[in-house]
C-alpha cells in the first residue's frame, strides 16, 4: 500500500508540475489559449492522483471514477479531515470544465481566451487569470492533501 500511496502522490506532483510548466512557460511562447484546456486537464489529473493518494492513505482502496473519489472523500471530511467543501466544490468544478470541453461540438479562441460551446450554445470562457487562478488554488490545495496525508 505505501508504494502505491507514493506512486500516486508522485504523479499527483508531476501533473502539478506539468500544469505549471504548459502555463508559465508554453502558453506564454506560444499564445495559444487551447493550451489553457490541457492545464485545466493535467489539474484534474493532480487532484485525482492526489485523491487516490489520500484514499490509500486512508486504506480506502480501489476507488474507480472522479466522482466516487469525491463521494469517498466527502465521508471522510465529514469524519474530521482538513479538507473543506470549498475544496471540494473547486476540485468538481476543474472536472465539469473538463466534461463540458469533451461534450463541446465547437471551441474556438477569442483573443487571448478560450470559449467552449455546449450544444445549446451555452458558452464556457476560459481566460489566462481564471487558469492561473486555478493553478494556485490547486498548488495550495495538493499542499494541505499532503499535510494530511503526512500526519498520518
């Protein structure tokens, strides 16, 4: 089980990494808003390893699909974990973006900003602040998992 815990909390790390890199770094070379959707994906990779990591810390094992996870961890923070419904609105919100984006029949870039269309036309802005929002608050949320993770 530890092996499995660092395997997922490593891949957690480096999906954060990834993220940070493709918009700090790529997306400012390029300007390419579609970058912005493959940061939003490798954040919901993050806090998925990041939540298979906490659950196997836990001894809660073989958890398939996001959703589950979530459920999982929300009986766990009801029981006392540090982790908040903020916390958790956040990590759901990263993954319905990603749902939407894959459910999408059209994108297209509006200046520096990606906008993904439902198929009624609802529109979903993307922006380099609201991703770079996402980022740090997904920093700061993978830094309180490992806390509690490291208590135990």
């Amino acid at each position: 089980m530890s092996s499995d815990y660092h395997l997922a909390w490593n891949n957690a790390i480096q999906q954060q990494r990834i993220a940070a890199h493709l918009l700090e770094v790529t997306f400012p070379l390029s300007k390419d808003p579609k970058l912005l959707l493959g940061v939003i994906y490798n954040l919901c990779g993050a806090l998925e390893y990041a939540l298979d990591a906490l659950l196997l810390s836990e001894g809660i094992t073989a958890v398939e699909g996001f959703q589950s996870k979530l459920t999982a961890l929300k009986i766990k923070s009801s029981q006392g974990s540090k982790i908040t419904l903020e916390d958790i609105k956040f990590m759901h919100w990263l993954q319905e973006i990603k749902v939407k984006h894959k459910q999408s029949p059209m994108e297209f870039q509006r200046g520096k900003n990606l906008v993904i269309c439902s198929a009624e036309y609802q529109m979903q802005v993307l922006s380099v602040l609201e991703i770079k929002k996402y980022l740090k608050q997904s920093e700061e949320l993978l830094q309180r998992l490992n806390g509690v993770i490291n208590r135990k």
